[in-house]
C-alpha cells in the first residue's frame, strides 16, 4: 500500500462531512484530542514507574 494522495484525503474529508455533519465533527476531534493527551500521560506515568525499581537488591 502507498501513501494517501491529496485525491484520497478529500475523498475521506468529504466522507466524513458527509457521515457526521460540519457541526459533530469539531467534537469528535475535540474528543479525540483529549484522549490522546489522556493516553500519553498514562504512558508517560507508566514510564516514570518503571524507572524506579521496586525492589532494591541489597
């Protein structure tokens, strides 16, 4: 499979705002951008834990 092309973009835009409507889809992307901070700080949180180690070995 190649890259999406600037015609397949606006096929997939135009599905879109066909599906959703111009009003639900600053929504969507509002909620989608809130997850995807969400996840990267529970990432970011799990990567600070694992760098201190429960156990020391004495």
């Amino acid at each position: 499979m190649g890259r999406l092309g600037p015609l397949e973009i606006a096929l997939i835009v135009l599905v879109l705002l066909l599906l959703f409507g111009g009003r639900k889809i600053p929504e969507l992307m509002r909620g989608l951008g809130s997850g995807l901070k969400e996840f990267k700080k529970a990432s970011s949180a799990t990567d600070d834990d694992d760098s201190t180690p429960t156990n020391p070995v004495k």
